[in-house]
C-alpha cells in the first residue's frame, strides 16, 4: 500500500465519520465537525481498517489526514 493510497482510505474514513467529503488537506483545525468526539471515532476506525493501534501520547497528535498518512506510512515500511 503506497502513501496516495494510505491517503485515499484515510480521508475516505474522515469523510465517513464527519458526514462530508474532505480532502488531503483536512485537519481538526480546517474542519469545523472535527471535534474531540469526533477524532475519537476517526481514530478508533483508522486503527480498525489498517489494523494498528494509537498510544495515549501519539492519539492527540494525529490530527490531519496529512499526519495520519504519515504515521500509517511509517508502520508499513518497519
């Protein structure tokens, strides 16, 4: 799986939980719905699709589809 397609699923998942389309671009700070209930559940069906899980300390810290496709890149290539 390259990062476009990492990418691709990662907004795709936002999309789905925040009931709009978003783009690559999309943050909690860009999106207005992206609030703390709401991240909660992106995160809970990221780790769910690609089957991985957040730490306490790193589920603050992904906050954009951007930083989500990087961490998600970084598991694949270890």
């Amino acid at each position: 799986m390259n990062d476009q397609t990492i990418e691709g699923a990662v907004a795709e998942i936002c999309a789905a939980v925040l009931g709009r389309p978003v783009g690559s671009g999309a943050s909690r700070a860009t999106e207005a719905g992206w609030d703390s209930l709401k991240h909660i559940q992106i995160i809970f069906a990221v780790e769910a699709h690609f089957g991985v899980r957040f730490t306490e300390e790193e589920i603050p810290t992904m906050d954009s589809v951007a930083r989500l496709t990087e961490y998600l890149g970084q598991r694949r290539g270890s």
